[in-house]
C-alpha cells in the first residue's frame, strides 16, 4: 500500500463517518454509543484507525505502551489465584511451568519487572561483596539501571566495548577476567551478560556463533553467563530458531513480557533449579514477592504462548518504516536498513539544523497545515536517542496501517522542512 494512497481527504473522512452512522442504526444502536472497533485479532486495545478520530496517534516511543486488550483482561479476571509467596498460585505456577519448557531451563520465576529480574541474577552470582561483572558499555543494565548491581548488590562492574552489533570483542572480553584472585588486590570476576536483542544498538541479534564462543569462554574460566533477554522473542523470530536454541549458551535469562509480547507487567527469570531457589530469596528481599500475581501470570501466559507469533509483523512494518526514511525525497534522514533486524529502528538527520528533539516534536505535533495537506492530523510519537540519534520502535499497537501514516507523516516533516530552509534563504 503506497502512503498516497491512505491520504484520506476530508471528503473520504465524511463517507467514513457517514457509513458510521450507517452500521450504528442498522445495527440498532446510534453511533454515538458504538464502541470503536478493537483489533480482537491480537487482543490490542487499541482501535482501528478507520475509527473519526481527526487526530490520530502513532505511539512509537517504546514497545511498553501497549495496553491488554480484552481477552487479556478476560484471562486476568477469570485467573484462579493464592498467595505466590507461599508458593500456592496456581496461574503463576503455570506460567513458570511453561516458561520453563520453551526457554529450555529447569526452573523459571516470575518478577515484577526486567530491572529487577537483572538485578536478581546479578546478586545470584555474585554473591561476595565486591564479585565483579562483565557487561557491555551500552548495555540496559550498565546504562539505564541505576548501577543497581553496585547500589543493591555491592558488585562490581567492568565494561567492554559494545559493538553496532549488539556483541563484543572476546579478546577484550577476556583481558577484562580477573586472574588474581585470592589475592587480596582484586575482586573475583564471577558474571559475563549480554543483551539480546540489544536495545541501544537498535534492536540488534546476537549472533549465535558469537554466543557459542563467549559460552566457551566463560567455561573455561569459571564465568557465568546472564543474558537481559527483555526481547529474546524478537531474537527467536528473527533468526528462526525456538529461544532455547538461544538460551542454551546462557547460564540464565530474563525476559520481559511487558515489552513487545503485550502483558502489562512482568519478566520471566529462568535458569538451573539452585539458581531460581535462590532467586526466590533475592527477590523477596527487594520486595518483589507478590501475593495473589496470578491475576498478573494470567495475562504474561497469554503473552508468551499466543503473542510471538504476531512479532514478525513488528519487524516487517519496522524494516518498511526504514525502507522508507531512505528513499524519502528530499533526502532528510540516514539509517542503516540493513541493521534493522527486528521491531527497533535507530536513524538520524543529514541536517544538524534539525534536532532530533526538534524533530520529535515536529513528528508529535498536528498543525492546520498538515491536516489541509494530509486530510487528517497524525500524531507521531519517538524518543531521540544516543549518539544524536532518534529511536522508534514497532509493537501490538501499531498496525501496518498506522505504519503508513506514520511514513507519511515523515514525508510532510522531510518537505516542511526544506520549504523553510529555502524561505530562510
Ligand atoms: C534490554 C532491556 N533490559 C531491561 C529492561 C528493563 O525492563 P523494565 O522496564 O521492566 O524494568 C528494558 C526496558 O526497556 C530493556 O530494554
């Protein structure tokens, strides 16, 4: 579908509100009362966008936004639950269960969120005061933690490069291990974790050659290895392999349901038996025992058995979205469309006179002008990002269709913008 072709004019918009009111009174009810439709396909709850809305809103900051439809709060309210801390809810008992299957461990933990379940797996293996880890320099849990590990855990941390691709150099890795311990200098090098997909890198997956040869490494020195798998899905999907294939180079994992699998809160922790005994007891102490959660598991089982399928569709709009910033005349925006693997797309601006905050805003912001262009007014919301970057990210909520409108949406901001810079001239 051509973006000129969803330009819908002003007329199309009135045939659409009239077949509206058309469908309402056919159907016995005004259309006033009718409810926008909802996407049940996916259970989103978001409608769609041939719903009168004048302005429309594309949410591209994060793939958290999403909200649960209504078969997820269907499966929420109907949940069986009993107090998780004693081990009796039965939902979140399923729910580990089958976390357990599909990522291949023995033994799985449902946290509240993806800091804490890192935090968590951190403090299982280090669990010396002053044990030291290995993590990228970009990586979420280096970057946008809070030094939890060294704030909660009193660990240590020790960074390596990350490379555009989501990995790191092992020969820098291995220049980073610790081998003077016991020796009353040095902390003891416990724990190397990687990011899969690797967010700041734009949604990047990790090879798996490159995670079969940190694994060996990490054996031959007695390392552990945690992967932040907060989308290990969209890793599963993109290279075409079930997650264990993935996960059986990594010690433990943590993967969040609440990203772009469509659950409004949890992370799966997994990893051995003794690890996840463990575990229990951390998260217990961070305060991250819940009680009745099941109402919680209930939505997170929903997301991990019916919500991966649906993530293919997240990298195709995703990959049309850059296919589309690089074909944009005039040419305003550079991306690297080959490093686009999955549901994030990192760009930046060929011209330093736009921001990307200046940008964002240009891209949130509906004015009369657009809707006189474009026929309606379309909202389009994304983060700027490091390195001058700006950051969008596809999820259950945006539909190929909002993906065009979005598209088109850059297309007016591209034009706007040089028709100003040529009045300044
Ligand atoms: C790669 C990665 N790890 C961990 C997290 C933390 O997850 P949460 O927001 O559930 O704490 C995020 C959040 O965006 C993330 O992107």
């Amino acid at each position: 579908m051509s973006a000129k072709s969803l330009t819908i004019s002003s007329r199309a918009l009135l045939q659409l509100v009239n077949r509206a009111a058309k469908y309402g009174s056919r159907h016995g009810r005004s259309t006033v009362e009718r409810r926008p439709p909802v996407r049940a396909y996916y259970e989103t709850a978001k409608a769609s966008s041939a719903s009168i809305d004048p302005v429309w809103t594309v949410d591209l900051r994060s793939d958290t936004v999403t909200k649960p439809g209504p078969a997820m709060r269907q499966a929420m309210a109907e949940a069986q639950v009993g107090d998780d801390v004693f081990g009796e809810d039965p939902t979140v008992n399923e729910l580990q269960r089958r976390a357990t299957d599909i990522f291949g461990m023995e033994a799985a933990l449902f946290v509240p969120s993806g800091t804490m379940s890192n935090l968590i797996a951190v403090m299982v293996h280090c669990r010396e005061r002053g044990d030291e880890m290995i993590v990228g320099d970009l990586s979420h849990l280096h970057i946008y933690e809070q030094g939890g590990s060294a704030q909660l855990a009193g660990v240590h941390s020790t960074t390596v490069t990350t490379l555009p691709d989501g990995t790191f150099d092992l020969e820098q890795l291995e220049s980073k291990i610790r081998h003077g311990y016991p020796d009353a200098h040095y902390p003891r090098s416990r724990l190397v974790c990687v990011e899969n997909t690797h967010n700041i890198q734009g949604g990047r997956v990790l090879p798996l050659s490159f995670l079969r040869e940190l694994r060996s490494m990490a054996d031959r020195y007695g390392l552990a290895v945690h992967m932040d798998g907060a989308r290990v899905m969209n890793a599963a999907v993109a290279q075409g392999v079930p997650p264990s294939v993935i996960l059986q180079h990594c010690h433990t994992v943590s993967v969040c349901l609440s990203k772009g699998l469509g659950a409004p809160v949890g992370t799966i922790l997994a990893g051995p038996k003794d690890f996840i005994q463990r575990a229990v007891r951390a998260r217990k102490a961070l305060g991250g025992g819940m009680r009745q959660s099941g109402i919680l598991a209930a939505a997170g089982t929903l997301a991990l058995t019916k919500m991966v399928g649906r993530l293919e569709e997240d990298h195709r709009n995703a990959k049309a979205f850059a296919q589309a910033l690089l074909e944009c005349d005039p040419p305003l925006y550079q991306v690297d469309t080959a490093a686009v693997e999955t549901n994030i797309v990192r760009f930046s601006l060929r011209d330093p006179l736009l921001t990307p905050a200046e940008f964002c805003r240009r891209m949130a912001e509906v004015e009369e002008g657009e809707v006189r262009a474009l026929g309606r007014g379309v909202r389009v919301l994304m983060f700027p990002h490091v390195g001058g970057s700006v950051r969008a990210v596809w999820h259950l909520d945006v539909t190929e269709e909002d993906t065009q409108l979005a598209i088109q949406k850059l297309h007016f901001v591209a034009q706007q913008h040089v028709e100003e810079h040529h009045r300044a001239q």
